[in-house]
C-alpha cells in the first residue's frame, strides 16, 4: 500500500513503476541519523524543522528513496524529492 501527499508524487510514482531498473519504490522515506539532518541544517543556517505545539524536532524525510538495479550485487539508492 502507498500513500502519497500530492498528485505530482502520485504521477511520479506511476512513471518509475513502470521503471524495469527501478527495484522498489518507498515514500516518505526517514532521513536518519537526526543528528545528520540537524548538522546540515546548522551548517546552512537553518533552523531544524520542529512540530509547532509540541517543540519537539521533526524526522526529515525524501519524497520517494528508489534502490535501482546496478551491476554489483547491492541496489544503488536513490531519493527524490517533489513537490
């Protein structure tokens, strides 16, 4: 089951399912380690992004993370970010 935000994710999703290299396709897909996403947000300037009631710091995430066939044995990850 898939669950999208937009219509452009949902029409991007269609395009890369019909992807024969393409091995799977994860929305919303965490990016982690926090500690990682708070470091980059530092070095831009930017404030990590936090929920508004409770302060507390929100887990960024991709759009859509897509593995895709390679000639080595490990799938090479891939994320896409539409908005």
């Amino acid at each position: 089951m898939h669950s999208f935000l937009s219509q452009l994710e949902l029409q991007v999703f269609f395009l890369l399912d019909w992807e024969d290299e393409v091995v799977d396709i994860r929305e919303q897909f965490p990016l982690f380690p926090q500690e990682t996403t708070k470091e980059i947000c530092q070095a831009l300037g930017l404030k990590h992004p936090q929920e508004p009631k409770a302060e507390t710091e929100m887990v960024m995430t991709q759009t859509l993370s897509l593995p895709f066939k390679t000639d080595q044995s490990m799938p090479a990850p891939t994320g896409l970010h539409s908005k």
